[in-house]
C-alpha cells in the first residue's frame, strides 16, 4: 500500500503522446483514485506526460482537497540509480513543491520513469495536503 493511501489510493492511470507530422506532441492522461467509498476518475492534457498526469491527479483530488491548490512543482529532477545504465536502468525521480510558506522534496525510484514520476507527484500532494491540515483527516 502506498504512503498517500490514508488520503486516496490509486486504483489506475495512464498516460498517452502522441507527436504528430509536424513535430508537435500531445499527452492526455486519466486518473482513476479510491477516495473513501467513491471511485473519482479524471483525464487532462498536458505538455507532456507528466504534466498531464499531475493535472488529472489534481482534478481528482481538488473537490475533497481544495489546498492542493496552493501547491506547485518547483523542480523536477530525474537520475540513474545503481549499476545499470542506458534507458532500461532503474532511476530517481524527485519532484520539489512548494506552497509559499515551506518547501518540500519527494521522490520515489523504479524502472519506469513514469511510474516513479506520477509517485513522486502522488507524494508531493500528499505532503502538500498534510502541511496544510494539521490534523489527519482520514477519507479512506
């Protein structure tokens, strides 16, 4: 179970681009989370993959969690991690948020860089959400 899963768990996503002829992409992505006893499922578009991500993540989560807007990404930083290189290696993903009154780094490491991207946006909310309210409130 995730860490953000006292707030919402993830019950699918996924994430598509296409670039076409002329050499512009598209990227649309569609969140599905468990928020208590409801099902909540969104899409957005986005430049690219993960900005479509985290928009879809945030239509869901807005309704319950309105302070998520306060939160914003401030870097996003991938690396490799351990021995193996080239594009099958594991690698780091760290995003840093901030909502103006303190900054924060969340990460998460995988082989898909997608996965551990939309973790990383996963935990930054969660974050985000928990600076803001100070006592827990539980939905799940």
């Amino acid at each position: 179970m995730s860490a953000h899963s006292t707030y919402f768990s993830v019950t699918a996503y996924s994430v598509t681009t296409d670039r076409s002829q002329r050499g512009k992409s598209h990227s649309r992505a569609e969140v599905s989370l468990r928020i208590g006893t409801t099902t909540v499922r969104r899409s957005a578009t986005g430049v690219g993959p993960v900005h479509a991500l985290d928009e879809a993540l945030r239509a869901c989560l807005r309704p319950l969690y309105p302070e998520i807007e306060r939160v914003q990404l401030v870097d996003y930083r991938v690396g490799v991690v351990g021995a193996t290189r080239g594009t099958g290696a594991d690698v780091q993903v760290t995003v840093t948020a901030t909502d103006a009154l303190r900054t924060w780094d969340a990460g998460c490491t995988s082989s898909n860089v997608v996965d551990a991207s939309f973790e990383a946006l996963c935990a930054s909310l969660v974050m985000g959400i928990m600076h803001a309210q100070p006592k827990v409130r539980t939905a799940i």
